[in-house]
C-alpha cells in the first residue's frame, strides 16, 4: 500500500501518508485543479485546502456523485491517483517512497542512482522496489552517507578482514548501502580501479560513489535472486546480517511496490 493509513476527513492523518496523498494530487493536478488554484502545500498536515482537493479529485477526475474526502490504503482513490502516474522511478516516486526525505538529498542521488541502477541491472520492478526500499532504510531515507557509530565494534573483526590496528574505524560503514570492512573495500577497491583502501573517506563524500557503492553491493552479495523471488527478510538479512529495522524496511517496500504497479 502506498499509505499505510487513511487521509482526509476523521481520518489518521499520519504526516508521511498525507504528504504523500499531497503530492499525488500535485501529480495529478490536471485532473481536478481549476486554473486559478494553487498546487497544495506538502507539508504533512492535513486541513481544508487537502480536503478540498481530495473532494475535486473525486468528483472532476472519478466521476463520483459525493466525495467523502477520504483517501484509505488500496481504495479506488488511491488506484486512480497511481494510475496518473508516469511509468518508472521517477524523481516524484522516488520521493514518495521515503516521504521524510529532504527534497535536496532527492535531487543529490536521484540522477546517481538512475544511472548507477541502469549500469547494474537493477532493471526490473520487483528488483527497483527492493533496492530502493533497503537503500531508504540503511541511509535514513538517504539522509547519512556513513555510519554515525564510530567502528570501533569491528575492530580485530577478522571475517570482515579488519586485521590491522584501526580497521574497524578506518573501515566502517559507508554508501548508501555500507561498505563495512577492509576486505570490502579492497574489493570494491578492486572492481572500480580506484583505492578506497587507502581513502576510505571518500566514498561519503562522493554521492556517484555513494549510490555505486550500494549497487555493487546489491550485485555482489547475490540480491537479485531474492528480489525477484520477493522475499523481503531474506533480502533483509543478506543485507544486515539479521533483521533489524524490518518493519521499517517493509514499509517502505510496500510504497515502491504500489508505485512501481506491483
């Protein structure tokens, strides 16, 4: 479901789920907008000018006799409202999957990861959905680059190849999906012809580096399959070695599934 709970009139009205009814109906403003109207504000907060959009959206884009101005998870409004939509991940999909996103971090990654999704074979749907769910939730709806703890829990970590004093920090987490480890990233190091080993540093501060990092991974580690075969734990703990945050994770999921026609 692309919100989790109902918008509008005596309704929920989660933050998340009314900026993205908001800026569903910005999307779809030809269908109900008068030319004198302005585009609703998103901002999470629902009021007359949200209800009232709802309502025109029902009755000018739907046809219906009486709009009760309340959109709910995988009713005929929301079909129609992710009917109006252009195919694929757009910079608005990408936006509306991680709606506490800033828009200023869209704009950062969106080009990166179109591009850097294209270059891997992250091509299909199913495949797009659970990268961009697992991406959402490992970068706080792409807000951190590197792990804010400082590493010293990998320190001497000989499975991850940190066997010199200062590994663990030196080689923590990084990319949208993290890079941990130095045998990591002396294999991603490998593969891009560029020494990550010795600059650890700069895949944070490389937003390329940072989506490119994360579809490596994604490869790497044998996602695809799991993607494909829609089994979203297993895609998890490949990923995180359990299942921490799977909620989180699977929420996110469910927005890029129903953006994505799936």
């Amino acid at each position: 479901m692309c919100i989790a709970k109902s918008v509008g009139l005596a309704a929920r009205n989660d933050v998340a789920d009314v900026r993205i009814v908001q800026v569903l109906l910005n999307l779809n403003s030809e269908a109900w907008r008068a030319d004198n109207r302005p585009p609703l504000s998103v901002d999470g907060q629902i009021g007359p000018n949200t209800i009232d959009a709802i309502r025109a959206f029902e009755t000018r884009a739907m046809g219906l006799r009486e709009s009760d101005g309340l959109v709910t998870p995988g009713d005929a409004t929301m079909a129609r409202l992710l009917a109006g939509l252009p195919p694929g991940p757009t910079k608005d999909k990408l936006g509306l999957v991680m709606p506490r996103a800033m828009p200023k971090r869209i704009d950062l990654y969106y080009e990166p990861l179109v591009k850097g999704m294209t270059r891997y074979g992250i091509d299909t749907p199913r495949q797009i959905a659970h990268f961009i769910a697992q991406l959402a939730h490992e970068s706080g709806s792409l807000l951190y680059a590197e792990e804010l703890a400082s590493g010293s829990a990998y320190e001497g970590r000989v499975d991850l190849g940190n066997t010199q004093p200062g590994d663990g920090p030196r080689f923590k987490g990084r990319g949208l999906i993290q890079l941990t480890g130095r045998a990591n990233y002396r294999d991603y190091s490998e593969f891009t012809g560029i020494d990550y080993v010795s600059d650890p540093n700069r895949i944070a501060l490389d937003p390329v580096a940072c989506v490119d990092v994360a579809c490596w991974f994604w490869q790497h580690n044998g996602l695809p399959p799991l993607a494909e075969a829609d089994d979203a734990r297993a895609v998890t703990k490949r990923i995180n070695g359990g299942y921490n945050g799977l909620d989180d994770r699977l929420e996110h999921l469910a927005r890029a599934k129903a953006l994505l026609g799936l």
